[in-house]
C-alpha cells in the first residue's frame, strides 16, 4: 500500500463497540435491570434507530424524561427499570484509547468522533462515570442527538465534512456496523468495519500503519 502518511487528515470514530463496550440489546440490559422474562418484553422493541422511539430519541426529537416514559409504556414495565437499563447498557472505554490518541496527536492528524447517541448516554460518556471517554481530547464531536440525523444518513457524512473542511477521501472512518460503513464509503470516506468482539484500539492501530499514518 502507497504511503497515504499526508492523504489522512481525520481519523474518525464510532463510540459503541469501537472507543466503548456495550450492552448491545434491550433484552440483555433489561435483564440485568431486573426485568422478569425479558426476553418477552423486549420483543416490543427494536434494538438500534429501527424503532420509531429510538429514532426519536437520539435525533434529539424527544428529551430523556419521555423518552424513558414512552419506553416504559411499550414495554408494559415501571420506567424505573427502563433509566436502569439505560444505565447499564455502556460497559465502559476498550482499552488503549488513549495510546491511540496519542500517537495521532504526534502526527498532527486530527480526530473526530461520529456516533448515534442520546443525551443520557452522552452524560455517561463526559462525565465522571464508568463508561467516561476522553472526548474532550478529539478535534471534533458529533452526536446525533446534537445535530439531528443518524447513521447512516447520506447528510451526516456531508455533515461532517462540511463542518470539519476535510476531504472525502482524507477521512478515515471506524464503525461496528456494516451499514454505518456503507454509508461512509458511499460518501467518499475510508472506512473500516470494526470487531467489538475483539480489540478495536488494536484493529484500529494496525489499519491506520498500514495506511502508512502510523509509524
């Protein structure tokens, strides 16, 4: 592979199942929020922006309070078990985020953050939590709940290129979901699909020095 060293100018992330550990399903984190047959209540919602509260939810339609409410109102459970499951769906940071930060500080290359969120889950993420990130040491940070759209979206790629000024072709995007990849690559980006499942800082790393960014 050519040397691409001073083509990547943005590494951008995911957070869930790429900087963070999830919980990944209503069914495991409602049963982990006490939740009796939890397998039956959450057959009466989708995992991910399917389900029409979700979507809601992290475009910043709704605010927490009724999203929780509606939630619980689906489910036929107390909204005290849905803020609990909430909770519990972030595990916390993969390790060696921030080795990988640094290495790109060294290069001057910048860093982005591009993930489907919500403003509880974003609270966790900022604040002094178990599931606490160094966001505060990218360049950039979008959220969809702060800009309205979602992966994958073709105008939250165009989004983030317009806000950042930096080429399709100079960005290199990281994502667990196939789909969220797709839409990068329609867009003109790099992108990688990323295995929560193994070490995506590792994964990450290797890609990026074989892209010839990383010594």
């Amino acid at each position: 592979m050519p040397d691409t060293r001073n083509n990547i100018h943005l590494v951008c992330f995911d957070l869930g199942g790429v900087l963070i550990r999830t919980s990944a399903s209503w069914e495991r984190v409602l049963a982990m929020a006490g939740v009796e047959d939890a397998r039956r209540v959450a057959s009466r919602i989708s995992d991910g922006p399917k389900d029409p509260v979700v979507a809601a939810y992290e475009t910043g339609r709704i605010e927490a309070d009724e999203f929780f409410h509606q939630v619980a109102e689906k489910l036929e459970i107390d909204v005290v078990h849905v803020r609990r499951a909430a909770s519990l769906w972030l595990a916390g940071p993969y390790d060696g985020i921030d080795v990988l930060l640094d290495r790109l500080d060294a290069q001057g290359i910048s860093t982005a953050c591009l993930s489907n969120t919500n403003p509880f889950h974003w609270d966790m993420m900022t604040g002094e939590t178990h599931a606490a990130l160094p966001l505060e040491r990218l360049t950039y940070r979008f959220a969809s709940h702060q800009i309205g759209l979602m992966k994958p979206a073709p105008a939250i790629y165009e989004h983030v290129r317009r806000e950042t000024g930096v080429a399709p072709d100079r960005i290199v995007f990281y994502d667990d979901l196939e789909a969220n990849v797709a839409g990068a690559r329609d867009a003109g980006w790099n992108a990688v699909r990323i295995d929560p499942r193994g070490e995506p800082v590792t994964q990450i790393l290797t890609d990026l020095v074989a892209r010839g960014a990383l010594d």
